[in-house]
C-alpha cells in the first residue's frame, strides 16, 4: 500500500507512525512545505519563557524518526493538487522549483490551518504578529527582550492570546488583551470561572479590553496603536490570536469544503474524493457531547483521528464510525491552572443545546487541614436536566486539579449522569482530598445534595 499524507505536523505525524506499526510494507511519504518538521507550537510558551532553551528542540519528530521506521519525510514540498481518477499529487520542490508527480493508493489531508488575519485597516504594518510555528516563536523571543517594545495588544482571549499575554507580561511588559467576547476565555469557560480569573490577568498586570470590536491598527510604518469601538490602545506589538483559516484553498473543486472551508468528511473521516482522507486542524469533527460537528483545533483531535483513519484504511466499509472529540484541553496561567471538556455555555449554545449547569466551590482537603495549601478548588458541571447525562466540566484551582478533567471526559463519553459520577468510587485520603472526591461532591451538589 502506498500512501502519501499533507502536512508533517500532528496529524501527520500521527498517521506515517500508525501506518509503519500497522501495515508491513507500506509506503508511507510525507510532503511538508515548511522548511522545518514539525515545530511544537503547543510548546512555544515552554521556548519563549526559557523553559526550553533551543527553538529546535520543540518539534513533535525529526523526519529521520520516520525513516528509520521505513518511512519519508520531504520538506519544502508543497503539494499543489492531486488527481483522484489517476491517483496523483502534483508537488512542488520549493527549494529548486520542481514539479513532481507521485502517486498514491490513499491519500491523507493533514494540511491544517494558519493563523487568520484581521479584515481591518493597516493589518500589514510592521510588529503585527501571530503565534503559530517556528517564524513567529522566533521573532516572538526577540521582542521579549526589546526594550523598544513597552506596550504589547493581544487581539484574542483565547487560550493562545492568553499564553501570549502571560510570556509578554513575565517579560515585564505592559499588556493588554482585547477581544469581542465578555469575558476572558470566554469561549472555553463559563462565568463563574471567568469571575475568578479576571482579577488574576489585573493582579498580573494584564489589562482587559472586553466586549470590544476591532477597527483598525494604528501607525504609518510600524504599528502604534489598536483601535477598538471604544478607543486606541497603544501597541509597539501586536499578537493577533483571533482565529484561523483552513490551509485548503488548494483544495477548492477537488473535495467538497465546509462554508469556512473546513474539508467535509463523512462518519468515517472520508473526503468527497475516493481514498483521499483528512484529519486535523483543516477538519470540523464531530463533538461527542452535542453530536454536532464543530471546530476542535486541537493536537489531540488531530492525533486521535489519524489513529481512527488509519485503523480503517484497508477496509472498503469500515463498520465503526469515528466517535468524535470533546476539546479536553488545560491550560496554566499566572498561578492557576484550568482544564475544560465537552459543552460550556458558549459552545452548548453555539450547537442549539440545552444544558444546566452547577458550579461548585469547595477546598482541595477537609477544613482541618490548615497548614498545607488547602486551597480553594473550582468545578463546573453541564448536564442535561432531563436524563442528568454529564455533558460538560471544568475545573479551576491555583492547585493542579487538571486531571480530574480527563475522568469527566470518560464520564461523558461513556454516557454517565450526575448520579453515576455522585456514587462513582474514587478514593479518599486527607493528603489528596475531602472525605468524597472532589467530582463526587460537584455531582452531589448538581443533583441539590448539600452536606
Ligand atoms: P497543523 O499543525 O496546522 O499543520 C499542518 C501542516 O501542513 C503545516 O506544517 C503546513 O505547513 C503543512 N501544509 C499545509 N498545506 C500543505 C500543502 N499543500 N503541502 C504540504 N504541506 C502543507 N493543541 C493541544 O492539543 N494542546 C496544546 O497545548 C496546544 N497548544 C497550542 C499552542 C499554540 C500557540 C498553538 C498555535 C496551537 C496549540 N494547539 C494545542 C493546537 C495544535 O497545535 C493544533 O491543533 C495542531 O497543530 C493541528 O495539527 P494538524 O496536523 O491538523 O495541522
């Protein structure tokens, strides 16, 4: 079987390693236009705070990993169009300008997505960046320590805004974060949580412009400013988090593409083209907790379903379909770490959903536990009221609390209520937690228990 996969990033990389341990003898290529395989921008935060000195060293594989696994691995090799009936890539080699044509039995799009620039006056001035690949983790560090750079904007609250805005404010900067939303990640967490980590970006310095729509960029060569509807914002940088477009244009008249330009894929991660799959970024998967399709730019999403695509590539039929994704994703920041899964209110109403909600407060050990950090600890429960089924969570604390997160995942995937995770038996001991499990006691509460 010969199979050539776009895009040398998660998605990619997930599918050339599953393909080599699956299928004895398979051809596997990868064509990666970038000139570097497989920048890490999970890991960029990580590089830009010193916590990973070499640029290079934050990359998911270097392509000799997947040759020695019998695999290749072409960078610099933009893949241009592909023939279905004929079962041919046209590729460009972009370090000398060559066309070649290569052929294929399966085909997989993993060509993800880049950052979106902003529809609005001035947006090529000088010092507008974005946060994605190795280019940017570069000119990035570099003006960490410029000192010309005083006042960074980050247009975006989301959770790559706020990791810019936490490297920028730790470099000493002033920052300020502005976003058309209400509340600070407020795609990805509801209010209650929001309430409590808006003071924390003031207390860290970082001010918050929000429920405020972009106008324009300020300045003649360089940018100075951002102008929103209530006012200009001084800028010597700007990182605009705000969005992505789909790397598919190339891929117009040869798949069907959603209205944003997604790739559509069927329940088995097929695209309109015969052999020809796709995964990542560039796709809108199916989210288990609404049963709805929707963007999840996720690594893990990426990684996931090149797993399920690949598991299925000989078959004709496959008899299972793709299961979906619930966007479990964490995040720390400026002391706090968080992690959500499955429908907050933004998302359930984005997806025409009903869910109730409860939030929870409690501390992390029993009160009598004086001494030792017993901090205050935050969960959030989505469900629907009817049938109780768990549809969404979060959890916030200045304690690491994030893997609780990965057990109301599985809740959710496996169909449990509020009165399963209630009983659910998970342990007990005072150095860890309250005489009930933290999940347990949010359940509790959802269903009115008060104890
Ligand atoms: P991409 O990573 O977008 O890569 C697509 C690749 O395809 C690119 O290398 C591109 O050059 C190549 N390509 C495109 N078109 C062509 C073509 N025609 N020919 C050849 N090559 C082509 N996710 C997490 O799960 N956890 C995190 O902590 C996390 N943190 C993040 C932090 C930041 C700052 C950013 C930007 C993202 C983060 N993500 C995180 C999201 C994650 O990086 C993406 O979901 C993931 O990279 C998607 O992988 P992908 O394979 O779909 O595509």
């Amino acid at each position: 079987m010969k199979v050539i996969i776009v895009g040398a990033s998660h998605g990619g990389h997930q599918s050339a390693l599953e393909i080599l341990d699956r299928y004895e003898g398979a051809d596997v290529t990868i064509y990666e236009k970038g000139d570097f395989v497989s920048f890490l921008s999970c890991g960029m935060q990580l590089y830009l705070e010193d916590k990973v000195t070499q640029v290079d060293d934050v990359r998911n594989f270097k392509p000799e990993d997947i040759e020695k696994r019998g695999g290749k691995v072409k960078s610099q090799h933009e893949v241009l169009t592909f023939d279905a009936d004929k079962k041919e890539v046209t590729i460009k080699n972009l370090a000398t300008g060559e066309l070649l044509v290569d052929t294929y039995d399966k085909l997989i799009l993993a060509s993800g997505v880049t950052p979106a620039a902003l529809p609005v006056p001035n947006a090529d001035l000088e010092n507008i960046f974005f946060m994605r690949g190795r280019a940017w983790a570069l000119q990035i560090k570099d003006k960490l320590s410029d000192d010309k750079v005083k006042n960074v904007v980050v247009i975006g609250s989301g959770y790559i805004g706020v990791e810019a805005a936490e490297v920028f404010a730790k470099a000493g900067k002033n920052v300020t974060i502005i976003d058309m939303i209400d509340n600070v990640l407020g795609n990805y967490l509801d209010q209650e949580m929001t309430d409590i980590l808006a003071p924390v970006f003031k207390e860290n310095g970082v001010n918050l412009e929000l429920g405020a729509q972009i106008k324009g960029f300020v300045g003649e060569k360089q940018v100075t400013g951002v102008e929103h509807q209530n006012g200009v914002v001084d800028a010597d940088l700007v990182i605009v988090a705000a969005g992505v477009t789909p790397n598919t244009s190339w891929l117009e008249g040869l798949v069907d593409l959603e209205e944003r330009g997604q790739i559509k894929v069927d329940e088995y991660l097929r695209t309109s083209a015969k052999d020809v799959y796709a995964v990542g970024d560039a796709i809108l998967p199916l989210n288990v907790a609404s049963q709805k399709h929707a963007p999840v730019a996720l690594a893990t999403t990426a990684r996931r379903e090149a797993r399920y695509v690949v598991r299925n590539l000989t078959k004709d039929q496959p008899t299972e379909k793709f299961q979906g994704v619930l966007g479990t994703s964490a995040l720390a920041v400026f002391g706090y770490n968080l992690a959500m899964t499955g429908l907050n209110e933004f998302s359930a109403s984005r997806s025409e959903v009903q869910i109730k909600g409860n939030f929870y407060k409690d501390t992390l050990r029993p009160t009598f536990v004086k001494n030792d950090g017993n901090t205050e600890v935050y969960v959030k429960l989505n469900f629907d009221e009817k049938s109780h089924k768990i549809l969404g969570g979060q959890v916030l604390s200045t304690y690491d609390i994030t893997a609780h997160i990965n057990t109301l995942a599985l809740a959710i995937k496996t169909g449990l209520t509020l009165e399963d995770l209630a009983e659910a038996d998970f342990f007990f001991q005072p150095g860890f937690d309250r005489q009930w499990s933290l999940l347990n006691l949010a359940a509790q509460s959802a269903l009115g228990e008060t104890k």
